[in-house]
C-alpha cells in the first residue's frame, strides 16, 4: 500500500484506513470473527489507522477486544477522540477510551466535532510531552465548519485535521486542503462516499471505461483514488464491517492515482 507522510515527523501512514462509525459498534461477540477478519485484511493490505470515537457507542471497548487478540496489534495505529465538556471530564474520557481500546499509549487523539476544544487542546499537549499520546488533532464532517478548522490551522500547532471530502462535495478543494499543505497538518478524510449517497447515485449504473487506464475496477476504488489523488490528503478512512467491501476499499490504495485530466472527467459523471 502507498503511504505518505505525517508532516510534523516523517512518519509514513498508509493512504487507506478503517472508520468504525456504527459498523462496529456491537454488543454481542457474534461478530467478532466478521470484524476481525476486517482487521487482518487492513493489515494484509499494508494498511494501520483505525479510527473511533466515544461518540461511536460501542466501537472502542470491540476494538479493544478484538485487537487484544491479534499477533498484529501493535503494528496498528490507534485513533480516537474526546467528545465532551470540560477538563476534567475530557480527561475521564480519554482515560475510558484508552483502557476500553486496551492502550498503555494512542497514537492520535483528536477533539471531536471541535467539542470544547480550547479546553481539551491544553490537555492534550501535556499528554503529548508526557508520550500518553503520539499525535494531536481536531474533527469535523460538515462543510460549514471548515473556516473554523481553517481558522485552527492557522493559530494552533497540530498534527492532525479530519474533516468531509468526495467527489461531489469539494469544498475541503478550495481552501482547506491547501492550507493544511501550506502548514504542514495531515489529514484525514471522513465521509468519503457521502454516508452512502455516492453509491445509491450509481446504482445499476457501469464503471466508465476510461477509469481502467489507471486501474480502477469498481465504483469504491473509483471514489477513494479520486479523494487520494490530491496530494494534501494523507489518509481516508472509510467505515465498514464487511470483509468483501474491506477488500475493495483497500485496493485503492495501490497503483496509480487519476492526474487533473482523469479527476476532471471524474466531476462531470457527477456534475
């Protein structure tokens, strides 16, 4: 799998990850084994980011559970965030998070939907110098708050922003995207099929058969290599239980990447 580099430190990450929004939040141990095996192909493939959140329900204590279980474990990257008010209730949070995930150590905590997020930005710089975790980011998944992000960008010193991006909802293009660039934050890219929207549009629909010259081979890969095509996004993080949709996500993160040319013909299957 391609990886590209986190800006404050030259680590490389893999371009594809794994979002857990509702896919794993479950109570009953029926479906482990399906989830793990999302997990072992995410590593198969190369790839390391899972991304969760309390917000999630569930989904921190399964991935806990299941990765306690795994030969693999800590060569994955963990991934959550604090959602609530307040200091000392930020702090409470995280702790949980980290004890249902089974981590001495995460290795990016972001702030949620920006929540509170003066308030827990100081806590989370202590828990950086302390090494309690790796990396520091702010979320969001609407367009209407990337002036906020832009505007945290540009005064706070983070690692990591994660915000909404895809072929039909481009506005992270205009201002954003090159401004994370220009300052150095990775990013991460939720909603990157519009919580289902793009795949109910192309519906019966065939794969273009100009989007072969550079690999694509489904209506997925097609969505994800359009997003990794720019080169401000570091990874996108795609939710699903499903090993067969796993597979498919994940081959987009190898091979080539639609130039400008490609990306334009892309718009207009949408526009």
């Amino acid at each position: 799998m391609i990886k590209r580099i986190i800006p404050s430190t030259n680590e490389e990450l893999p371009v594809i990850g794994l979002g857990t929004w509702r896919v794993f939040d479950v109570t009953s141990t029926q479906y482990d084994e399906k989830l793990r095996d999302v997990l072992r192909l995410l590593h198969e493939a190369g790839g390391s980011l899972i991304d969760s959140s309390p917000m999630y329900g569930h989904a921190e204590e399964t991935i806990g559970r299941l990765t306690k279980e795994l030969p693999f474990q800590k060569e994955l990257f963990y991934a959550t965030k604090v959602w609530i008010d307040g200091k000392e209730q930020g702090i409470q949070q995280m702790d949980d998070s980290m004890s249902k995930m089974k981590r001495s150590q995460i290795d990016l905590m972001q702030i949620h939907n920006l929540v509170d997020w003066k308030t827990h930005l100081k806590t989370l710089r202590g828990w950086k110098a302390k090494g309690k975790i790796r990396y520091i980011g702010i979320t969001h998944y609407i367009d209407s708050m990337h002036e906020v992000l832009m505007q945290i960008v540009r005064e706070e010193p983070l690692d990591f922003v994660q915000f909404n991006y895809s072929v039909t909802n481009r506005n992270a293009e205009k201002r954003l995207l090159p401004l994370c660039a220009d300052r150095g934050v990775a990013v991460l890219i939720n909603r990157p099929f519009g919580t289902g929207q793009l795949f109910a549009s192309v519906r019966n629909k065939p794969l273009p058969e100009f989007v072969k010259e550079v690999g694509i081979d489904s209506w997925s890969e097609l969505f994800l290599k359009y997003i990794l095509a720019h080169p401000a996004v570091t990874c996108v993080i795609p939710a699903t239980g499903n090993s067969v949709h796993m597979a498919d996500n994940l081959k987009a993160g190898t091979g080539e990447f639609p130039d400008e040319a490609l990306r334009a013909k892309i718009q207009k299957i949408f526009e």
